[in-house]
C-alpha cells in the first residue's frame, strides 16, 4: 500500500512538472519576460545657430522674446542673436563670400532678387512653408519665379494722416476712403495757409518707393512687365502725365512743404506740431501719434487717380543661409520666427503679415491699423521685384532726375527720356558683367 501511494505521488509531480513547461511555453519564459522592454526615445542633437539682425537696442528685445519662446519649444536649437546695426549689409556679403554667414539672417526687399540670384538664400519649397498663412502681396515679395524665399518680419504700405481739428476748423469734409485725387488736392488747397505757415500735407519728396503708387495710380510705370527696359516705360506718355501732377502739388498749388521748408523748421514733425494737416507716410509713427492726447486723428488709404487705387510695400524679412550646416534647424526657427508666433511678437510694434493675428482685435478692431491692413488689396510690386539690378540701374538715374524737377523745374518729358537711356544702357552693362 505505502509503495502504492509512493508511486502515485511521483507520478502526480512529473505530470505537474510537465503542465508547467507547457504553460510557460517553449523557452521556459516568466511571463513578464515576454513583455518588450521599455527604452526612453533618443534626445536630438543639440544645435546652435546663428541669427543676424540690423536691429539694436528696443529693435532687439521682440528678437529676444521670439528666441525664449522658441527655446521652450525646441530645447534641443539654441539661438545665438548676432546684431550688426552698423554697415549691416556690407559685413553680411563679407560673411557669405568666406561661407560664413548667420545660418538665418535679415534683408530689407530691394535687396532679396539680389541674394537669390547670388545663391546665397535657401529656397524654401521643399520645407513645407503654409503661404495661406499670410497676406499674399506681404508673402510675395520673398518669392522669386515662383519660389519662395523669405519671410516677413514687418512691413508697411502707405496712408494719409489727417488732422481732424484742422479739417473741422478750415471747413473741409473728412477723407474717405476710396476718395480722388481732385479730392485730395481741393481738400489740401483748402487746408494751406501761406501767412500762417501752413501745408495741406507733408509728400514724400524724392523718395521713389513712396513716388510709385502716384505713378501707378494715373496709368504709368517705371520698368516693363519683363523687367528688361525702361524706355518707353518710365518715359511713357502716362508716367509723365503722373509725375507731373506729383511734382506740380509742390511747385504749382505749394501745397506741400519743400526740402528747404522743412530745413527751415529745423525737421520737426510738422504733422503732430500741426505745421501739415495732411501726411503721406508708412504706419510708422502711428504709436507715437496715438499716444499724444491732444492729436485729434484719422487715417485713410491713399487717393485714386485715373487708373484706380495703388500702393506699395516697404518690407524686411528673414531668409535661411544656402550653406547653413543646420539648415533643418534653421528653417524650424525662420517658421517660428515669421509664422504666428513671431508675428504676435512683432505686431506689438509693427504690422502683422500673419492673417490670424492681422485678424485680432487688436488690429481688426482698430480704426488706424485696420486702414494700413486694408489696403493691401492694391498693392503692386516695386521696381525691384521687376529686376534685382532696378537699384543699380532705374533709380541710379531717376532718382537725380526727379530732384532736380522738385528743385529746379524742367521738362518732365525730357528728363524721364534721359533717365530711360540711361538706365537701359546701364542694366545692360550690369548684366553683361
């Protein structure tokens, strides 16, 4: 009986030993052995780029509140700020012809057609860049046939300062939009007061970007669609005529203050000391303005002429270097930089080219910001954006041309015709180099 039992017993444990090996599988394995081990993802790379900038002194704290955000984002890219407020330019073609630039740097808009066609600017269409993000005439000027190439940082078109005191005390209805440019002269007319040493509006002189918008605006241009000839453009019958009206607000109605007045007074702002009641500028001085209690103000868009309403662009942006060792990191930054992150940074002193923040309340709701937003439907390109070599060629010679029209007088017909040759013998020159 006990050999009975003994038998029993060990049988009964070699069968339990053998349920074991087949529940615990072929390897043998605890069942937690079978779960994957757990390994914490790689941390990137840590990178430093370089960022320059022209910007100094306030210009540079939205630069540096852009980078902390951006930092707490992507810890692994540091941003290493490089300000060069002097000689900017000049000192970043050095750095690109020895192959050391900023991995991301700054240009102002007559100089991108330049830089692209160096090679010296990333092309940006395969990093995935959303252009519905912003307004499509800021967006464009940093593309180049077809390519984008830069981002914005700020940019301005330009409008009409009015002062509504004087307006109200002189008798004259308030500008509205879409007003002439009959209106814009019969209201300045009005406005002037040679014995009170008073302007309907302080212009723009001689400066060209300003001038194009009134040119454009009665049918003229500058330089052809192809961007490959000035005569017969810039000394049409049309730009004439428009350069004519421009120059006769000065000498003939003397409804602005010539370079000389403005010396005279010792280059004052004759708007907000209520010298002009009238200024033509960018959105500039609007904070300053805005902040002067006893200004009474509005803002509306330039006048149309006979071809309608125009305007242009003054524009700075931010490109990525084509030899950057970390061009991955760099374009992570640029998009952060001038998307709606840095946009909202940058809105707190200058224009949003981001729809959604050019959307908020801040500017959909405010009566001056909304105008400069506003107009963006007439803006044209500049010279420029025609031919990167415009500079050096179309405005070498217009540019004298058109000074000594304002100070001198002339044939207006014969100095444009003049400039034309000019600058067409020069921009084949410059292109033959």
């Amino acid at each position: 009986m006990k050999r009975f039992w003994r038998v029993s017993f060990a049988l009964f444990l070699m069968g339990a030993m053998v349920l074991a090996v087949a529940c615990s599988g072929t390897n043998n394995k605890k069942p937690d052995d079978t779960k994957p081990a757990t390994t914490e993802p790689a941390k990137p790379k840590e990178v430093t780029i370089r960022f320059g900038t022209w910007d100094s002194g306030d210009g540079v704290k939205g630069h540096n509140d852009i980078i902390k955000k951006f930092n707490e984002k992507f810890p692994h890219i540091k941003v290493q700020l490089e300000s060069v407020p002097d000689d900017y330019g000049t000192k970043l073609l050095t750095q690109m012809s020895t192959g050391s630039a900023p991995d991301v740097f700054q240009i102002g808009d007559g100089d991108v057609g330049m830089y692209v066609k160096k090679g010296t600017v990333e092309d940006l269409s395969a990093y995935g860049i959303d252009k519905n993000l912003y307004y499509p005439s800021v967006y464009d000027v940093g593309v180049v046939d077809g390519k984008p190439y830069l981002l914005n940082k700020d940019f301005s078109p330009l409008a009409v300062y009015y002062n509504k005191t004087m307006f109200e005390k002189a008798g004259v209805p308030l500008p509205k939009d879409g007003w002439t440019q009959d209106e814009f002269l019969a209201a300045a007319k009005k406005l002037t007061s040679e014995k009170d040493k008073v302007w309907g509006v302080d212009l723009t002189g001689t400066w060209l970007r300003a001038l194009e918008p009134w040119i454009w605006a009665n049918g003229g241009k500058l330089i052809s669609d192809d961007g490959k000839k000035y005569e017969g453009v810039m000394n049409s019958d049309a730009t004439v005529k428009a350069l004519q009206y421009y120059l006769d607000l000065y000498r003939v109605h003397k409804i602005a203050p010539m370079p000389a007045d403005k010396e005279a007074l010792k280059n004052i702002d004759l708007f907000e000391t209520g010298k002009v009641a009238m200024l033509v500028t960018g959105s500039w001085p609007l904070s300053k303005y805005k902040s002067n209690p006893n200004l009474k103000f509005g803002v509306v868009g330039l006048p149309k002429g006979s071809a309608g309403a125009t305007n242009v662009l003054c524009w700075a942006g931010f490109g990525v270097y084509s030899k950057s060792p970390n061009k991955k990191e760099a374009v992570e930054f640029l998009k952060f930089l001038a998307g709606p992150e840095g946009s909202a940074v940058f809105s707190k002193t200058a224009l949003p080219a981001v729809k959604s923040v050019g959307g908020s309340d801040a500017f959909a709701k405010d009566e001056y910001n909304k105008v400069f937003l506003g107009v963006l439907d007439h803006v044209k390109p500049f010279g420029a954006k025609y031919n990167y070599l415009y500079g050096q060629s179309g405005e070498k010679f217009l540019g004298p041309a058109v000074e000594e029209l304002l100070l001198k007088g002339g044939d207006v017909k014969a100095k444009l015709t003049d400039a034309a040759q000019k600058a067409d013998k020069e921009l084949k020159e410059l292109q033959s180099k």
